[in-house]
C-alpha cells in the first residue's frame, strides 16, 4: 500500500466510523423516551429529583450504578421495599437500627412529608427506568429490622421475613451450608452491608477473598488485633469488630468500627462457627 491509497483508506475508515457513531447516537437518542419511560416524569417526581440533590443523597448512595460507594445502590429500592417502608424509615432511620449496638450510619435528614413522598415518587421513576440490567448485581437488602415486627427486613416485594425467601437448611447440611444459612438470616443480616463478589462494596466491605487477607494480615506487623489464624481472624472481626482498624479507611470512627456488635449474643456457639466456616471459604 503505497501513500495515496494509505491516506484514502485512512480518510474512509474515519468518515465510515463517524457515520456508525452518529447513527448509534441517533438511534439511542429515539429510544431515550421509551426506555425512561419520559411521559411518566411529573412535577412530583421532579420535585424528588431535586430533594436527591439537595440532601446530597448521592454522596453516600448510587443510581444505576453512579454516586458514591458507601451506601447501597438504590436504583431498584422501590421494587424491593413498600412504600410505607421507605416513608417510615426517611422520617427516622434511627428507628430501625440501635445506634450503639448497630452502628447506624443514615442520618436523620428531618425531610417534609411533602418531600419524603416526591422523593419515593423520583426513586419509583428511576426504578421503572429500562436500565438493560445495570447495575450487575443485585441489591441486598434483607436484614433490616421493621418496627412492630419480630421479623427482619422485608424481601423484593416488601412483605414476609427475609427468612421466608432463603432455601431451609437442616442438621444434615454441611456446616458451611449452615453458615450461609447465617449469613443471610442473622439479625442484622449479614447480607445487609457486605456482599460476597469481588469488588462489590456495599455499607461494609466485600467478603470475597477475606481468607486470603486474613491469613495475610495476621501474620503482618500491621495488625493490631488478637487472632493467631484466618478462622480467628474471621471470628474476631464478627464478635469484636474494633480489636483491628484499618487506618484511613470508611468503616470506621473514632477508634470504634462501624460493624454491628452483640452477635455472640444473638448466635448460638454452633452458629457462629458455621459462619466463620462459611466466610473461610472466600479465597
């Protein structure tokens, strides 16, 4: 290929690839209305909007996957808690949490009804919104505890026990069957704040690969705390979170760790060790 023919390929392969461009911006920018679904877009869920932004809701929490990583993504929430849940807990998070035992971390935005409703109505709009299955994972919200009620949090639908949508386990089961059995029932639920995929970080950290930085960080001169191996390790950080801070990080304050305490209290001995046998197998 010799100059010329090198410049008119050039030429044409750019020209060829602003056409497929535009045409793609074209065809997405037809499709903007049906898959937000504009034409339910009302003054009330404008007036959301601007309460999401006005109480800088998206410095803790993300939609479709944007905002900050502290707090869940809260693109489906309406699809996964009732409306008389989510009324109740903008009016006072504390409500739901012991602030000592369970480290609350929402605060309380003193919000109008006015702006509590709008703002479910925004969060409903955004939920409907055909975002092609993005964010990837799912939202983990059971383990929340309900006023009046004996139960744990609601699951997809808002009603029924967390409990009610997880496979039952028995004594036959393998001891870490048993343990993600815990995980996903315990009060709070662990499921609640860590999620188990690789990078996904949620209230608390993700699990995946805790075996591996155990082992690691137990035998660093880093660590501060009073485990000699991984199964310790894991144990420790459930029953006594603040033995070992990590300097810096966002899951903790004031040399106290933002993880619930009391669930030596709540687990049995049996339970509590097939969950640190469940989470010893994230390597």
């Amino acid at each position: 290929m010799n100059n010329r023919q090198a410049r008119m390929f050039a030429i044409a392969g750019t020209g060829l690839s602003v056409l497929i461009f535009l045409g793609l911006t074209l065809h997405s920018h037809s499709k903007f209305d049906e898959l937000t679904n504009a034409e339910n877009i009302t003054p009330q869920v404008t007036h959301g909007k601007d309460v999401w932004h006005k109480y800088n809701c998206i410095n803790c929490h993300t939609l479709f996957g944007e905002g900050a990583y502290y707090a869940p993504d809260l693109t489906k929430i309406t699809q996964h808690r009732g409306e008389a849940y989510l009324q109740a807990y903008m009016r006072d998070p504390s409500k739901f949490y012991d602030e000592n035992k369970h480290r609350r971390l929402m605060p309380k935005q003193n919000l109008s009804e006015e702006e509590i409703t709008d703002l479910i109505a925004f969060l409903d709009w955004v939920s409907k919104v055909d975002n092609q299955g993005w964010p990837p994972r799912p939202i983990l919200v059971t383990g929340s505890f309900i006023p009046g009620s004996d139960s744990v949090g609601a699951v997809a639908s808002g009603e029924g026990t967390a409990a009610a949508a997880i496979r039952p386990v028995t004594a036959a089961d393998d001891p870490r069957a048993q343990g993600e059995h815990v995980f996903r029932t315990a009060t709070p639920a662990c499921n609640a704040c860590h999620s188990t995929a690789p990078g996904a970080n949620m209230a608390g950290p993700t699990l995946a690969g805790i075996a591996s930085r155990a082992a690691e960080l137990v035998e660093s001169d880093l660590y501060k705390g009073n485990a000699k191996n991984v199964e310790g390790y894991i144990r420790e950080s459930i029953i006594s979170p603040s033995n070992h801070l990590i300097p810096g990080d966002m899951y903790s304050a004031n040399g106290a760790s933002f993880m619930p305490t009391g669930y030596e209290e709540t687990l049995t001995a049996e339970q509590l060790d097939n969950l640190v046998a469940y989470l010893a197998t994230f390597k």
